[in-house]
C-alpha cells in the first residue's frame, strides 16, 4: 500500500485537527488513533505505542475510563504492544 503518503496525510491532518478544535477534542482522539495505526503497519512501532498510549490518557481524561472509545484504545495500545512481543505489559 502506500502507507508512506498515508502518513505525511495523517500527521498534516493530525496538526490541522489539534489547532483547530484542539487536543482534546474527540475528532482530533481520532485522528492520532489513525496515525498510530499507519505507524504501526510502517513498522514504526515505538512511535505507534507512544501514541497509542497518549490517546488512552487523553480518552480517559476527556471521555472517561469506561467509554467505549476509551476501552477500544485500551485494545489499540494492547494489539500494538503484543505485536512488538510485549506480552507483559
């Protein structure tokens, strides 16, 4: 796929979001969910996990601990470290 043109997309998106509705808003929660997976299909996946991880605490603080978005980025960070072989964490 072209999932180097998909990243430089996602991170432009990713900036305009944060700037124009904010950090916290939910689209802009989005936004870093879908660079975090391009990340992790590039094989990028230090930089995925800490993503993944920053959209789990944004969640949390924004939607609450028991949303369903926050539970579905619970699973992202989950599937994003058991591919990199951290099973413990």
């Amino acid at each position: 796929g072209k999932w180097g043109e998909a990243e430089v997309l996602h991170r432009v998106e990713l900036e305009l979001s944060k700037k124009v509705m904010g950090p916290k808003h939910p689209l802009t929660l989005t936004s870093m969910h879908s660079l975090a997976d391009v990340l992790g299909s590039l094989g990028k996946w230090d930089e995925a996990e800490v993503m993944h991880r920053e959209v789990l605490e944004l969640s949390k603080r924004v939607k609450g601990p028991e949303h369903p978005d926050t539970l579905s980025s619970m699973h992202n960070l989950a599937s994003a470290l058991g591919s990199q072989g951290k099973w413990g964490e």
